[in-house]
C-alpha cells in the first residue's frame, strides 16, 4: 500500500525521487492517483521558498536531496516504483507547510 511520506522512484519526465504527499484518507480509497513532491540532489535550492532539505539517512536514496514542493504533481499510483525510504512525520509536515507557502494557503 502506498503511504503518506513515503520516498519512491517515480516515472515522471524523467525517473527521479518523490515523495508521497497525499493524505492517508485519499491513500486508504481504492482511487488510482495520488500527490508527489518531486526531490531533487541540487542542494543549493533548499534555500527557495518551501524547499525542504532532506538528509539521505531520512530518504533511503545515496545522496542528501531536497523536496521541491512547486514541483507538487498528481501522478497515477503505478508510476510509483521502487520505495527507498519513509520519512518521518514531521518531515512531511515541513513540506506541508513548503506546500501552503507556494499557493499562498
């Protein structure tokens, strides 16, 4: 089962690291998407607005990464591949909080 804050490698323009942001009520509905923040390994970004740096020990991926909320995509669930990592809450509340500050929430 997918799960809220967990890091998976993502088919999307290119293969690249995501984390699951969806809330657990839309994950437990037998529904086919979900919501992604794409990461990134250019650490210099983790000042931008929203970033969170993210350490590797936390993703599972070899290097540290940085969550690009802005990049918030709606994915289709079996684009979900290979699972890394799962981050711990308050990780994932600091990308909430990344999210809101992008659309102005």
């Amino acid at each position: 089962m997918v799960a809220r804050g967990g890091v998976y490698w993502v088919d999307l323009d290119t293969r690249r690291p995501c984390v699951v942001v969806s809330s657990e009520d839309v994950l437990s509905v037998e529904v086919w998407q979900t919501h992604v923040v794409p990461l990134t390994s250019h650490l210099g970004r983790a000042g931008l607005a929203g970033n969170v740096p993210l350490g590797a020990a936390l993703t599972g991926l070899p290097m540290d990464s940085v969550a690009v909320p802005l990049g918030l995509e709606l994915v289709d669930r079996s684009w979900l591949a290979e699972r890394t990592g799962q981050l711990p809450e308050p990780m994932t509340d600091s990308i909430d909080d990344g999210i809101r500050a992008i659309l102005g929430l």
